[in-house]
C-alpha cells in the first residue's frame, strides 16, 4: 500500500499527534523523542503506547523505521531519498540525489516477476562533526605521546646516571 492511500484503520488521538509530529519534525526522531514530542499535548500517554502506535503505523505503511545503531528511528517522509548515516554519533539525514534515484529505478525495471514497492539506500560514515572532533583531538594524544616518551627517555637517563654513580663509588671503595 503507498503512504498516500487510506490505511485501514482506526485513527485515534495518539495516532493522529504521533503522525502530526513526525510530519512537523525534521529529522529521524528515536521512540524518546516522538514520546517526549507527542506528551506535550497528551499529558497522559504512556512511552509503551507511542511505541506500539509506531511500530503499527510502520505496518500500515504510514511511516519507515531505519535502524541505526540499535535504535529505532521514524520518519514520514515518502519522497524517494537516501540516509547519510554517522557510524560514531548516529546522526542521520536525508540525502536526495536523482542520478541514484534514477539508476535504482533502472534497475527496478530489469527485475522481472517481482514489484518493488520501496527501496532504502543508506550510505554509512563519519558526519563532517565527528570528522572535525576527531581531527582536534589527534594533536593532543601526539603531543601526549612525546611528553610521555620524553619524559620516559628522562626516567631512563637518570637512572643510567644513579647506575654510573654507584659503579664509580664502588670501584672507589674497592681501591
């Protein structure tokens, strides 16, 4: 069934508010997110009750769950895009490019005996963010490192010299 047709079903207030957020939200909101979102104007429902909801409305066809990282994420845009995934923070985004919209429909075509429905490309990675955190903080585990091996190199010093020193007052003692 395409996300445009009427989904068989019961549209209760928690459904509608649920639906109402995740097409006002920009983003892949997490099943604490959506809750958090939603109990704003429903004071009293539950964390378990927005789950259920979402994961029936998933079943309906009414919103796409991507997985990342072990969680959850919603989303009710049904416009043909890609995801942009971060493997070190789980941010994701949406990324729109015709050129592979274009090849995958080519490729829907050539498939015969089967009717795709829905595609999902996720591009996983490093977000421009995390790249930058990461960049800042190699400097200082370098600078880290060779204070540690100077200051090894020091200890090694001074205790060749304590070593010298107990040689030469030995040799001196046995004279």
């Amino acid at each position: 069934m395409k996300p445009t047709e009427k989904a068989d079903m019961k549209y209760t207030n928690q459904r509608v508010e649920i639906l109402a957020f995740l097409r006002d939200h920009d983003g892949h909101p997490t099943v604490d997110e959506v809750y958090d979102g939603v109990r704003k104007k429903l004071t009293r429902i539950s964390k378990a009750t927005v789950y259920k909801n979402l994961k029936f409305l998933t079943e309906k066809g009414l919103l796409e769950e991507v997985n990342v990282k072990g969680v959850s994420r919603f989303e009710a845009n049904f416009i043909p895009h890609h995801h942009l995934i971060c493997r070190e923070c789980g941010r994701m985004e949406d990324f729109n490019s015709e050129q592979l919209l274009d090849y995958s429909m080519k490729i829907a075509e050539e498939i015969e005996g089967f009717t795709i429905v829905s595609t999902s490309t996720n591009f996983y990675g490093v977000c421009k963010k995390c790249k930058e955190s990461k960049e800042s903080e190699e400097p200082k585990e370098s600078e880290g490192s060779k204070e540690s091996e100077e200051s090894e190199e020091s200890e090694e010093s001074e205790e060749s010299e304590e070593s010298e020193e107990s040689e030469e007052s030995e040799e001196s003692e046995e004279t």
